[in-house]
C-alpha cells in the first residue's frame, strides 16, 4: 500500500495536466491521448506541492487509482494517458464498441428541458459520459445537483443509428452526442432542486 502523501491530490493535477490544459506545462500529446512518462514525471517532480512524488507514484494511480474505484490514467511502456474527460481540442480516439442495451446517464433537474430538447452533449468535453449501473450514474450526478435523475439511455438503438459508443474503463462508456429520441427522461417534480 503506497503511504506517500496526497496521492488524490497527485490524481487531479495528472487530470490537469492530461486531460485538460497539457500545452500550459509544455506537454505534447498525441492524437491518442498518449504523452511521455519520463517528461510527466519530470513535470510532476519540478512542482513544489510534488517533490515528494515519483514515476513510481504516479503508475500506482494509473493501476489502482486513489481508493474511488475509478482508473483514470492508462501506462504502456514509457507513455501515459488519461482514459477520459479530455477538454482540450484535439480529439482522443478509442476503438468503437457495440454498447448493451441501455446505459445511464446523472444530471441534474434543471438540465431536464434541454435535454429533452437537444439530447445529451458532451458539453466542455469531447464525449457524453455514460454509466453501466444505477449507483454510478447517481455519483456523477452527484457532482451536479445533491438530488440527480437518472436518464435511461437506449444505446444499443442509439448505435444501430449510427452513433459510435467507446468503453475506455469498464466503469465507463463514452458516445457522440445522443438525440432526444433514444433518451427516457424522467417526469420530475423540480420543487426539488
């Protein structure tokens, strides 16, 4: 068991610097995802907050994560990568999949007009962000609203249609934007949020 300080803290700042803002430390990412581990831990080492940190550190996030559940770096040989969320411009690819049937997807109350107007888009990020189960559909939502629903998505129909599902971590699916018409969006009482 790694008792090194923070490693949470260590988790945001590689989210940071893989999946959102790598050209404001220099970072070179490929159309992967992919970047240097060498020049990540080089990166990590020059901040003041990690110093204490090392390569070792940072591939015991990327295999066991932080104690959540959730893998969210991916190592191969001398390279690392986020697995998802990525919000800057240049789009990560993954092999496509074919989904099962449904999948969910937490949100908050107030975001129910839209949705049931526009679908589900990924907003700030390249993919929507869709989840295998009930509980952690509602931690995601969690992060929006203490109250979220839960929107049943038909994404096997969805793919038959033509949109392309991904699963980078088996807690995890990712898909292009999703129209109202493979969405069951519950009827809610918004007295609640």
């Amino acid at each position: 068991m790694n008792t090194k300080p923070n490693l949470t803290k260590l988790s945001k700042f590689l989210s940071l610097l893989l999946r959102h803002q790598p050209d404001r430390f220099g970072l070179e990412v490929d159309h992967q995802g992919w970047a240097s581990l060498p020049r990540v831990v080089e990166i990590v080492t020059s901040r003041p907050d990690f110093q204490w940190a090392d390569r070792s550190d940072i591939e015991h996030i990327a295999r066991h994560g932080t104690g959540d559940g959730k893998n969210r770096f991916e190592i191969k040989a001398n390279g690392i990568r986020a697995l998802y969320g990525h919000s800057f411009d240049q789009p990560i690819s993954y092999d496509p999949i074919e989904p099962p049937p449904t999948l969910l997807h937490g949100t908050a109350r107030r975001a129910l007009d839209a949705i049931r107007e526009q679908g589900l888009k990924p907003m700030h990020r390249q993919y929507v962000h869709l989840s295998p189960d009930r509980r952690t559909a509602v931690n995601v939502g969690s992060r929006h609203t203490p109250h979220p629903v839960v929107i049943i998505v038909r994404a096997r129909a969805a793919h038959r249609a033509g949109i392309s599902f991904y699963r980078p971590d088996p807690g995890l699916y990712l898909s292009e934007p999703i129209p109202p018409q493979f969405l069951d969006i519950p009827t809610t009482d918004r007295s609640r949020e």
